[in-house]
C-alpha cells in the first residue's frame, strides 16, 4: 500500500521538506556569504501604518528549509491589532496554503477575524501551524490543520476533502504555499531545483484550484499569492520569477473560465515581506531586505493580508476578477 493509500501525506511532506534543504545546501555551498552594514547619515525611511514598523538594517537570519517562524529572532508581524472586522466573510469556509507562517498566517487570522472559518495547509512547520491554528481558534472561529504537500494532487484532494467535511462547505482558496531559492545563474539552477520550484508554485496551485472547485459555489473565489518577480523578474530568482508569471497568467485564464459559475479568481502580487521564505534563502541578504523600496522597508505580513480579504469578500470585491493587485511599498 503506497503512503497516499494510506492517507500517510506527513511522510511525504518530510521528505518535501528534506529534499527542500538538500537543494539549499548545494546552493549555499556555491556562494561565499559576506555582509558589510552600511553607515549612517540616510534619511530614516518613512512609517506609513498603523504602527511602526521594522526598517533596515534587519538582523541576519539564517533558516534551514521549510523555515520556521518560530526560529527568527525578528519576529514578522502578523496580528495586525489595529485591523477591526467587520464580517466581510461571515460564515465562510476557508483553505489557506502556506497558512503555517508569514502571509499565509496573516490571512488565516484576518480571514478569522473577519468571520471566516479557515483550513491550514502547510508542509511540515508544525509548531508554527500550531501557533496558526491557536489564534484562528482566539478569533472565535474553527481551524484546521492539513499537514502535507501541495505538489500531489492526491493531497490536494484529499486537504479540500477534509476542509469540506470539517466545515460542510468551501467558500474560498487561498493559494500560497511557495519555494523560493536563489542562485546567481541558470548554470547553478540543477533540474531537481527547477522541477522543485515548479512543482510547489505551479503544479501546487493548479493542484488545489482543480481539487478546490467542484465544492465552490457562486460567490465564491480562488486568490493567488503572485509577486512583484512576476511582475519585474528577478536575476537571481530566474525559476521562481518564472512560476509567478505563471500564476499571474493562470490567475487571468482561470479567472475567465470559472465566471460563468459565479468564482472569482484573483492574485495580490507582493513586493518584498519579512517572512520565514528569506531567510530560509538569502541570510546574507536579510539585513538589507526590503530597503531598495521606495518605502526603504519590506513588508510585514499584516499589511499584506487585508488585500486577501478585501479581494476575498464579495461585500467588496464583487466586480473583480482576473485582477493582479501588486502591494510592493511604492514605484
């Protein structure tokens, strides 16, 4: 009997996850990592939110694959205190890959927030799903938590089996789940890295939305997590830019296929965001992240996730569909 047989997907996400850092070590064992911090005298960069927010220098942090949320010294900023729901997706039943960490949990709490009850889907961070699934509960919804890897369309039917037995429907999907590494050229890109990539950002999405759509109803959407890579690319992303394209442009196909059925199928496009995918990536990089925006920062989760809700609500986004939403802190 095969582990899928068996309905054994944690096994499967483990070894995802080991092969995830097998593929970051023959990366990082071609680079020499250095950082110098830059000295003073630039203007502070502007603070835009409801808080303040982290700005460069960052400290240097350093993750083995998947990435746990947990293990950052610079905690990403998720509650988001200052958001008030206004039931934008009461009594909705939602799936949120990647809803372990970084977005994904900033989504997943929101979405919680504003009324939805929310299926997690991760790999293999459990301790971080935990923590996910904790504040979903806090926000006085129900959680889910779906350990297994979205690049097997036999998970991918199975999670959005159990999110529809656990809350007798399916209103949205949420499509974040990513691998990310970088490599200073094509000839560093192995075909076990770029099949990597692929699987998890393209194979991954297609896999949920085509598990996900027998149960959505009129009313319901489908949104994807694209990038600003997509957008722009990325010399040293070249497989990862490439698959955000893709989600991009699967996004508008999709879009224009589900409408007659009522689904709205839409991406937010994000710039840089300080989550656990970085420094599972580039340490090296960490200090300086987010800094050549013209906001001089990245991101943190929670300023991202209201552009889910907003595109996941029909009380807001009702004639939008096919749309790519980039929140990448200025042009």
């Amino acid at each position: 009997m095969t582990s899928q047989e068996s309905g054994d997907f944690q096994q499967d996400a483990a070894r995802t996850a080991e092969h995830e850092r097998e593929i970051q070590d023959r990366i990082e064992a071609k680079e020499e990592r250095s950082f110098q911090p830059k000295e003073g005298g630039e203007d502070k960069p502007p603070q835009t939110g409801a808080r303040e927010y982290p700005i460069p220098p960052l400290p240097r942090e350093a993750l083995e694959k998947p990435g746990l949320e947990g293990d950052l010294s610079l905690k990403p900023m998720w509650d988001a205190p200052y958001y008030k729901g206004s039931g934008k997706l009461a009594g909705m039943a939602t799936l949120v890959t990647g809803g372990d960490s970084g977005i994904g949990r900033a989504i997943a709490v929101l979405f919680a927030r504003e009324g939805a009850d929310v299926a997690i889907a991760y790999l293999d961070e459990h301790e971080d799903a935990e923590l996910t699934k904790q504040a979903v509960e806090k926000e006085g919804r129900r959680a889910l938590l779906l350990p297994g890897d979205v690049a097997d369309p036999t998970y991918a039917e199975d999670a959005v089996r159990k999110a529809v037995e656990a809350f007798g429907k399916l209103d949205v999907l949420v499509n974040n789940a990513a691998f990310q590494m970088h490599a200073k050229s094509i000839e560093d890109i192995d075909y076990d890295h770029f099949d990597r990539t692929l699987k998890t950002n393209l194979y991954g999405y297609f896999n949920m939305a085509k598990a996900a759509v027998p149960h959505l109803k009129a009313g319901g959407s489908i949104l994807n997590c694209g990038s600003v890579t997509g957008i722009r690319g990325s010399q040293e992303l070249l497989d990862y830019s490439m698959t955000k394209g893709g989600i991009h442009a699967f996004t508008r196909s999709l879009a224009g296929s589900l409408i007659k059925k009522g689904i709205r199928v839409n991406a937010v496009a994000p710039g840089p965001v300080w989550t656990p995918l970085n420094p599972a990536d580039k340490p090296d990089k960490t200090p300086e992240f987010g800094a050549s925006t013209p906001m001089a920062r990245p991101a943190q989760p929670e300023e991202i996730a209201p552009a889910f809700v907003f595109l996941a609500s029909p009380q807001t986004a009702s004639y939008i569909t096919g749309e790519i939403l980039p929140v990448i802190g200025g042009y």
